[in-house]
C-alpha cells in the first residue's frame, strides 16, 4: 500500500509520485503521438496506485484532458482521482496571450469540467500570469469557485515571488508549480522559503532537465530538438554536467536503483515538496516513475547531492 501525502494545507492526499500528462494528448508539444497509447500510460498510473494527474488546457490544446476525461469515465473511479489542471492561455488573431482575469478563469473552469467529464477540478492552477490582472484578485475568482464546489484547491504556475506573495494576500493559494531542479536551483533562495512558511506545496516541473539528470546521455550524445539549443546542454557545460550526473550514478548502483530515482527521491526531502509529476509516453515509464519510492537517502546522501550541484 502506497502512503499518500497531504498536499500543503487542502484535504488533498496524493501518492507522492505523480503522472504529468503532456505526451497524453499533447500533439502540439510531441508529434506523432498516438492517442490510445496516452490513454495507456492514464491507466496504467491507475492501475498501479498513482491517484495524481497533472493536465493543461495548453497540452493538445485541450486533448489531453478530454483523453484523461475518457479514461476516468471508463475506469469509473473518478473519487480516488485527485486532477489537477491549468488554464491561461488565450487565442487572440492567432496567436496565444494570457489571461488572468476573473471571468475568463471561471470560463475556462467550466469549459476543463466539461472536457474531463466532470464536475469538479481537485485542483485548477493559473498556469502563466498575465501582464494586467491583480493576482489577488484572479485567486479571488479561483476562491469563489472553490466556495461553489467546483474547484477543491487553488493553484499558481510560473509565478515570480512578487506574483505569488500578491495571489496569496488573502491565503488562498494552496499550490505552486514552478521550474526547479538540481541544475536550476533559483527557487531555493525565495519561492521555497515562502512556500515552507505559508505551508503551500511547490510542484516542481522539468524536475529531469530535459532528461540530463536522468543518466542516459554521454559525451556522444547529440540533440536535434530544443536541447540543442539550452545552455545545459551546450560544450563544456554539457560535459561538467554530465560529471555531476555520474557523481549520482555511483550513489545509485550502491542502492541498485536508476539515477533518475535517486534524483526525484531527493527532490521529496526538500521543504514544501510533497509530490512529484515526471512524465510518461509508454505505460513501462509509469511503472518506472513508482521505483523513486523505494529510494531511501540517507542523511550524508542527501548533502552528498546537495554539494554535487552547489559546485
């Protein structure tokens, strides 16, 4: 039995592993893919105890969540399902903008319910800040979704610390979701300290690097997507960082697990992190995801990896 955890302050409790879903339906973010075997990788999280869901508007747009919607009404379980989505992202002469404000938040709830089958969100996220909308009043609308029943927690993605601490005046946000992981570590000097005092849990994204710190690549490894062109992974950058990585690597062959568990393990000893999404394109990857449970770091481990990326 997999124990859950509570998400920050709501009555949220999720299995500490998580599915992001942007390969489930996500056609404008990865081509070619094929929408049964997105369905494949919803249930085999299911199957196998992940009860949460990470989706988007943006991620099809709107695909994923009416793929994800299909799967809960088939699988008919939608009350041990915590669902968590994001809206937006705004269509405007063709091209994307965003909106925070209260009637456009609350539109787009709806039009999320309808496309996951359901009637309500567990947890509805602004997944960008506009450049116009106060956030304590964009969380305000959030608020009175959730005093309707339609939303049970509220979230923020991709918020400065001016932007969260703005959205949180009156206390209501529950989650962030932010960029953070051991090469990226700029959330340690604010948002983690705030999101630790204010009990808001933090959701990291991109917790692998584009999969640099899930120890598959080499020296001879070359990219043709946008990895080619992130600083991480460019000359001599790419090589010291692959260092650091095989640093990892020796803690992970002494506990028989792969680099990438060892890494999400670690982010789950930090302050406010109480959960973590990693993505899946093939059902094998979700069951893969769950091993990070049965890493144990120890105390010395943990400032072993701390040092590794400090340098």
């Amino acid at each position: 039995m997999i124990k859950q955890v509570r998400l920050g302050k709501t009555d949220l409790y999720v299995n500490p592993i998580g599915l992001g879903t942007n390969a489930v339906g996500g056609h404008n973010i990865y081509p070619n893919l094929i929408e049964e075997t997105g369905k494949d990788v919803v249930r085999a999280a299911i199957s196998n105890g992940i009860n949460f869901l990470d989706t988007a508007y943006i991620y099809g747009p709107e695909r994923s969540e009416e793929l994800i919607g299909e799967v809960l009404e088939e699988t008919g379980n939608r009350k041990e399902i915590i669902i968590a989505t994001k809206g937006a992202h705004k269509l405007v002469d063709g091209k994307i903008i965003f909106d925070n404000s209260p009637a456009f938040l609350k539109n787009e709830v709806e039009k999320s319910l309808r496309r996951l089958k359901t009637d309500y969100i567990d947890l509805y996220y602004i997944h960008f800040p506009d450049d116009k909308t106060p956030k304590d009043e964009a969380v305000g609308a959030l608020k009175e979704l959730k005093d309707q029943g339609k939303i049970r927690a509220i979230g923020v993605s991709n918020f400065s610390i001016e932007q969260l601490k703005e959205a949180n005046k009156d206390g209501y946000v529950d989650v962030l979701q932010s960029e953070y992981n051991l090469f990226k570590r700029e959330a340690e000097k604010e948002l983690l300290p705030y999101t630790k005092e204010k009990n808001i849990s933090f959701v990291p994204y991109f917790p692998l690097a584009a999969g640099l710190l899930g120890g598959k690549y080499t020296k001879e490894t070359t990219f043709k997507d946008g990895r080619s062109k992130n600083p991480l992974f460019q000359g001599d950058a790419f090589i010291q960082n692959l260092e650091k990585v095989e640093l990892v690597r020796e803690i992970a062959l002494k506990k028989e697990a792969e680099v990438a568990h060892v890494v999400l393990a670690w982010y789950l000893t930090r302050d406010s992190i109480d959960a973590l999404i990693p993505g899946a394109k093939q059902p094998e990857q979700v069951k893969r995801n769950l091993a990070t449970l049965a890493v144990h770091l120890t105390p010395e481990e943990i400032k072993q990896i701390d040092d590794i990326f400090q340098a």
